[in-house]
C-alpha cells in the first residue's frame, strides 16, 4: 500500500541495468527502474525526509524564454527563489502542502508532500464543462498562457505515475463534462497517455495531439500559442487500440480484393473451400499413418511450384528427409526409400529445391516451444514466407511442462495470434482422439470435429480444419483417402469434398472417384 500513497521525488542511475536516469525514486523509499522495470520496496531504517512546514517562497517572475507571464506563473505560484523555480501545491483549504523544486540544471526536489494532487488543482472547482491535464507544471503554465480562462493542471509526479494521478483524482474529475490528456508527443508520454485513459470514464476522456512539438512548452518557445489551442479544440475523443470507427473502412471495404493466395490442387477441396488464403490457419488431421504430412509435403511442393516463399517445420524428421520428401513428390520418384545414383539425386535436387524460395527449420530432436515460435516469426518476418508448415502439434507442445489441455490451449493462443500478426498462411498438422466405437480412425472411421486431440482450441482458433480418412487394412481400398472439411470459417461450407488416391511410387494423391475403389468392397467403410 505504501507504493500507492508515495509520491515521486527524484530520478536516479539504475544498479540493475546501468540506466543513467530511468530509475526514480519514491517518498516512501522505494524505488522503480522504467527502464528495465527492477523495484525495490520501501524501508523502515531509512525513512526519507519529510518537510511539513513548507511555505511560499520567492518571487512570480515572467520566464521570457518559455514566454510564460508573470501573471500566469503568480497563479500558480510557480515562483523563482535564486536559480530554482519552486512549483507549489495546495490542499482543498488553500494551505501550501508541498513544493517541488527544480535547479537549474534540471534536478528535482521534495519538499512536504502533494497528497496526490494536480499541480493548480486548487484553482479550479470540481465541476466544469472541460477540463485540460498536461504531464508537468511548465506545460501546465504554457497551456493556461494560450488558453487564459480555461481549467488546465497537471500531473504531480509526471509520466511516469500517470494512471496513479488520475485514480487519486477521479472524483475531482467526474465532475467535468469533457477531459482533455495533454501529454508529450514522446514514446512515455504516449505511453503515460494509454494508462491514464484507462482508468478514466468512457466518452469523456479526449486527447490533445501536438504533432510538430514535443509539448506545450516547446511550442510557445516557438511563438506557436496557435498550435496548443487548436490541439485542445480539435482533441479527439479516446479511443483505444483494437476498437475501430466503422465509418472508417471505407476504403478498405470498397477496394476489397479477394485474398485468396493460391488454389488447392484438387477441385473438390478449391471448390469448398475457395482456396488458400493470407491471415489463416489451416489445421490438417488424420489417423496415424493416414497421410498428414505426405498431404502437407504435395501441397507445400504445389505452392513452391507456384512460385511461393514457403517455411517448413518437420519437427519428428531431420531436413534431410523433408528434403527428399519434397523433392520425390515433385519429380514423382520416391528418392526417400532407398539408394539413388547421386546424378540422378543431383540433378532432381536442381529441379525443385535448387529454384524453390523453401526454408526449413533445422530443430530435429529439439522442442522447445520459445525457439521455434521465434523461428516461425522469423521465417514470416524475416524472410518473407508468406505459407508455412508446421507437422505437427503434438511435437511442439511435448517440450512444456503440465497439462496437455492447458498447454494446447495456450500453443494454439500463440499460433493464432501469430498468424494475425503476420498474416502468414499456416498449415499446422495434428493428432485425433481414439474414437469410442470398434472401427479406429487407421481403419477409417469417419472423423468429426469433437475428436481433434486434447482441447477444443484446435478446432476453435482454425479458420479450416480439413481431415483426411483411409482404411489402411482394406486389400482394395487401402490408397483411397477421403477428404473432408470440418470447419470454414470463411464460406462455413463443410463435409465430403471427395476422394484421393495415394500413388506409393509417385508419392502423391490424385484426386479420383470414390466408386472405383467402393464399389469393390463387399462392405463399405463409413466414410
């Protein structure tokens, strides 16, 4: 509690992380680094010292510099005392309760206590139409010259306890129709200013922009009083991040563009789905052994044909054998069974790998999730990948500690926010539950949405869930893999989209009719 009642006195170099000026140091004792965010808590043996009977002292002078008046700086009684100025605080009765000081070569210093109080809230009554707060007792002067007749304070301890201030204020500022935040167009004072708003009553809160200063006080420096004044008439209403003006997309909605990046390469999946597109993530499943990632490796093969920057992520297989995978789908040869002539191997590497943008990630044996989010991020941001695969879940969340549902929960929170971030297309593979009935999902039981693997977030942060089902013990059927769509989020268009045969020596799937492979069946799979 007591960290809540101090107030700031003074900044001070930071042990923790060599700061020369980001720690500051608190009435109480304690002490805050917004550099590096290291606290340390009051003590009892070194109490600071406090002076109770402060008074005015010196004189209201004019400050020709910062074209301040002296009848401004005698209503606030910012007052001159040799080289300092002295900035005054009073209680509700007009009693002086403290003094900041500030020298010459910009030291502060306390003296008394503000109570929590905006610098001039004194002069000002508790109920108005507006009412305008800047982040120091100079811009304060500065705003009250442009705007003589208006309530204008300031924060007591600066930008660095902002949402404090205005907390232990809130009843003074209810009671005023519009409040207007002031602060420096600087990284803390934006920053001071998101806090504030924060904690202040929706649809009220409005905001002063000062784009070619860095505050108030600069501007009359410059004989712009015009410029203060059209910041707090112009101030707009608060706003914070994330919610958007709908009125505003005018432009974004008119010129919309479809974003499908590129087609799938089978009709029925393209027909259903209306193609791959940017800001998506994909979720692949299947049965063991079903196809999940010979699927993923055609279908990344497809886009790197077309020209796509593509990242892939085989996390339970070395590069090495991503790399044959994908170079057998594209020359239709199986390179990864087996020994091959290294001409032949030289040469089928030349025509994929060699004129493909792939990148892949080298982790083999190494899961931890930190590492390879960051490696994600970095083949978005960094390289440029616009469709990245990820095979597969499980492997990804083996490397945390604790409660498969949590940490899937969490994993996919990660992926999805990623994916919005950077607005990659991402491909990511995943395991099912075992079903509850006799026929297993190897034997191709039908898949449906409730059986993807250890939490509902898999299915509820995916735009696409496509599976894929095969009866690996059927003598006749055993390549006809059926493809279906369990969720689009984007058309909401789901079911059966057809059926795949998987060429073992080719290493791909052609999309095929269902009956020709069925109709040899005595008794049909329930797909």
């Amino acid at each position: 509690m007591a960290d809540i009642e101090s107030e700031f006195v003074r900044h001070l170099p930071c042990e923790h992380c060599g700061s020369s000026d980001a720690n500051s140091l608190y009435s109480d004792g304690h002490t805050h680094c917004f550099a590096c965010n290291h606290h340390t808590r009051s003590s009892d043996d070194e109490p600071m010292t406090s002076f109770t009977n402060v008074q005015l002292q010196g004189v209201a002078t004019s400050l020709p510099k910062r074209n301040i008046s002296q009848q401004i700086c005698e209503l606030y009684k910012i007052y001159l005392d040799g080289e300092s100025l002295r900035f005054h605080y009073f209680d509700e009765g007009g009693r002086v309760i403290g003094v900041k000081t500030k020298t010459k070569d910009k030291q502060f210093r306390y003296e008394g206590a503000t109570d929590g109080r905006f610098f001039g809230q004194n002069l000002y009554p508790s109920h108005g139409k507006t009412i305008v707060i800047f982040e120091g007792e100079l811009d304060a002067a500065s705003g009250s010259e442009a705007m003589p007749k208006w309530p204008i304070v300031s924060l007591p301890s600066g930008a660095a306890a902002a949402k404090r201030s205005i907390q232990r204020n809130l009843e003074f500022l209810q009671g005023y129709e519009k409040i207007v935040l002031f602060f420096d167009n600087d990284d803390a004072g934006q920053q001071a200013l998101q806090d504030a708003a924060s904690v202040l009553p929706p649809g009220k809160t409005f905001v002063a922009h000062l784009p070619t200063y860095k505050d108030a006080s600069e501007a009359l420096q410059d004989n712009d009083f015009e410029s203060v004044r059209q910041a707090i008439y112009k101030a707009n209403p608060y706003q914070p991040d994330g919610i958007v003006d709908a009125k505003t997309l005018y432009e974004s909605v008119t010129n919309h563009t479809e974003n499908c990046l590129h087609e799938y390469p089978f009709k029925g999946l393209q027909d259903k789905t209306h193609g791959i597109k940017l800001g998506t993530l994909t979720t692949v499943v299947a049965g063991t052994g079903i196809g999940k990632s010979s699927f993923c490796r055609q279908l990344c093969a497809h886009l790197l044909n077309k020209g796509e920057r593509c990242g892939y992520l085989g996390l339970e297989e070395s590069v090495r054998q991503t790399t044959l995978g994908l170079m057998s789908v594209d020359q239709e040869k199986a390179f990864h069974i087996g020994t091959h002539d290294r001409k032949e191997l030289a040469k089928a590497f030349d025509d994929s790998i060699g004129r493909w943008n792939l990148f892949l990630y080298d982790g083999f044996g190494s899961v931890d999730p930190d590492v390879i989010y960051n490696r994600v991020e970095y083949l978005a941001t960094g390289l440029d990948c616009r469709v990245i695969f990820v095979d597969h879940l499980s492997i990804l969340i083996s490397g945390l500690d604790g409660d498969e549902r949590r940490m899937i929960d969490k994993t996919m929170t990660r992926l999805r926010s990623l994916v919005e971030r950077t607005q990659v297309a991402m491909f990511l593979v995943s395991h099912l539950r075992r079903t509850q009935t006799d026929q297993n999902h190897e034997e191709g039981a039908k898949v449906n949405i409730g059986q993807l693997r250890g939490s509902a977030a898999i299915a509820q942060l995916s735009d696409m869930v496509i599976a894929l089902e095969r009866n690996q013990q059927s003598d006749s059927a055993g390549n006809a893999t059926t493809l279906r769509v369990l969720k689009n989020r984007y058309s909401g268009e789901t079911g059966t989209v057809g059926t795949l045969e998987y060429d073992l020596n080719k290493c791909k799937f052609y999309e095929t009719n269902a009956s020709d492979y069925f109709s040899k069946e005595t008794e049909s799979p329930d797909f």
